[in-house]
C-alpha cells in the first residue's frame, strides 16, 4: 500500500493479507507521526482519490497487540475495518474479506481466496505493447 500511495504512477493494484495498517513505524517520521495507521486515520481522507484498485483480507483472530506500544493503533482487525471504511467513503475500487476462525496470513484463507483477488485487482487492465 504504500508504494501505491506514494507513487501511484508505477503501482495500482494492492492485494494485501492482514494488512498492517497499524503503528509499525522505526524510525519515526514527523509527516506520518502515527505510521501506516496514518492511512485510514487522515491521509486517505485529506487527500485526492488515486486510481488505486485495493483487495484487503484481515482474519477475525488475527493480530491484537495493544500494549506493545500503549498507543492504541495495534488492532490489526481495526485497522483493516477502518481501512475499508475510509476507501468506501473515498470512492475507492476495493474488496474488503473478513474471515472467520482466520488468523494473520492465515493459509486456508489464501488458498481459497488468492484466485478471486488476483482477478479483482487485475479487473480492467489494458496491457499495453503485448503482441497477440
């Protein structure tokens, strides 16, 4: 996600598992003080919609670490909620995945879903210079 968002030119297409949306961030940078929560929490929404196309997978076991850090921002299932609310309200082209009994990149999940993903961050592509 954060190559597409910071360089939308050369990548469109996010297929995330567990989504790390969360404060993961070292060193820490004035401009996103919050890390990858910064996302869902302001910078989708304070900025122009890109033509990014997201299909996003979070497990309702996956994980929860919210004393790490004492900060609040890792929820890994909150993240990816929010996640997915921000880019409805955006307008974004997205897919949002909740998976029952699923954990972090949990295998059964993407085994059974990988397919689908691959065609829905793919939908609409014109390659361009492919010979037939």
């Amino acid at each position: 996600m954060i190559m597409a968002w910071y360089h939308p030119e050369w990548y469109q297409r996010v297929l995330t598992y567990s989504g790390t949306f969360v404060n993961q961030q070292w060193p820490w940078n004035p401009q996103t003080p919050h890390g990858a929560w910064e996302f869902h929490e302001r910078l989708i929404q304070e900025s122009a919609a890109t033509p990014i196309r997201m299909w996003m997978e979070v497990g309702d076991r996956d994980l929860f670490n919210p004393n790490v850090m004492r900060d609040n921002m890792h929820d890994w299932v909150l993240a990816n909620e929010l996640m997915a609310k921000v880019l409805a309200a955006k307008g974004y082209h997205y897919q949002f995945v909740f998976a029952r009994n699923a954990g972090h990149v949990d295998g059964a999940v993407r085994r059974q879903t990988l397919g689908e993903a691959l065609e829905y961050v793919w939908h609409g592509y014109a390659a361009s210079g492919v010979k037939k």
